[in-house]
C-alpha cells in the first residue's frame, strides 16, 4: 500500500460557512484508503480535519484494520488516554450526570436519553510503539488509547460511575488494530482542494 499523507484529500473549505458537504467529500475518497470505514472517515477524518491532518495522518491510519466492536461498561472503563486526560474525563462526567450546562449540550441530551454513544468512538488496540501526537514524546497506552470521541467518553464514563438509569450494557466503538511495526512517520504534504 502506498505511504504518506499525499493520499488524503483536505476537506475542501473546512471551517468555512460553506464548508465541503460530507458526501462531496466522500465522492472524493480515494480507493488507496478503502481501508477506513466511511463512519471513521465522517467522524474522524471530515469532522476533525485539521487536527487529523496536523497530528495523524503521520501514523498512517489506512495501515490500520477497524473493526466495530461491542463494549461493556467495564470494557469502556478500560479504555486509557496519555498524561491526565482519565482524571480530565471523570470531572466531566460528574458535569453530564449532576445537570451542569454541558448535558444540555447535543452530545448529553442524546447520552442522557439513549444510554450509550451517538456515534461510536475510535480506540486504538496494542498501539504502544506509537507515540501519542503532540505529548512530548509519550506513547499510547496500551491494550487500548483513546483515539476520538472525547466528550462522548467522558459522559460515557460519568454515566457509568454514577449508574445512571438510562446506561446501556453495551456500547459500539470502532477498534483500531495498528499493525506491530507501525511507526512515527515525517510529515508529507497533503492533497486536495485547501
């Protein structure tokens, strides 16, 4: 498979008033990153474009397979982060389940009311050779590193401590199994319109 970020096409206008849609965006998808599943390519790739393209793309996710997986509430628990970003998590949490201005937010209407993710988040699985962008240097926790979703995990995670009524039993989430040899790579310069 071909390497480098010179496979990914920006999102035309992110950020802008009229930004890309998403199925333009997609129409655009190159066959070389089949790999990556259209709800990770929306979630992850278009809604997140600069950051993806700022930190990511240099670990070459379409190197990754992705499963959607089902997880327990424990096996939500164990989903890890670099530096302090569980405690960060946990505060959060305690703001989605005590009525604080976050759960009026799209994001905990929905987890308040449905018991579980809109969309599912993206965990890394075994990536601990892999340095975690932008941390100084740390590598991902392993078996398993948060990837994307954070305020989804957070209010995940407060629902759970506090046994919130409405908490499913199970939970979607996109596992990311990166290959063993998969490495840190220098950035390349990315295609597309701008």
């Amino acid at each position: 498979m071909t390497s480098g970020a010179s496979l990914y096409p920006a999102v035309a206008r992110y950020g802008d008033m009229d930004m890309e849609p998403f199925d333009a965006y997609f129409a655009r998808w190159p066959k070389a990153l089949d790999s990556i599943p259209e709800p990770v390519v929306r979630d992850w790739i278009y809604r997140h474009w600069h950051c993806f393209a700022d930190r990511w793309i240099a670990l070459e996710p379409h190197t990754w397979r992705f499963e959607l997986a089902e997880f327990t509430n424990a096996d939500i628990l164990s989903i890890d982060h670099v530096g302090h970003w569980i405690e960060d998590f946990d505060a959060e949490g305690v703001e989605f389940v005590n009525d604080y201005p976050r759960a009026q937010g799209a994001v905990g209407l929905f987890m308040l009311a449905h018991g579980t993710f809109p969309t599912p988040i993206i965990v890394a699985c075994n990536a601990g050779q892999l340095e975690y962008p932008r941390s100084g240097g740390q590598r991902m926790k392993s078996p398993l590193q948060l990837i994307e979703g954070h305020t989804r995990l957070a209010c995940l995670r407060g629902m759970i401590h506090a046994r919130h009524p409405s908490i499913r039993d199970s939970h979607a989430v996109w596992l990311a199994h990166v290959p063993r040899g998969a490495k840190r790579m220098a950035s390349h310069p990315v295609t597309g319109l701008g």
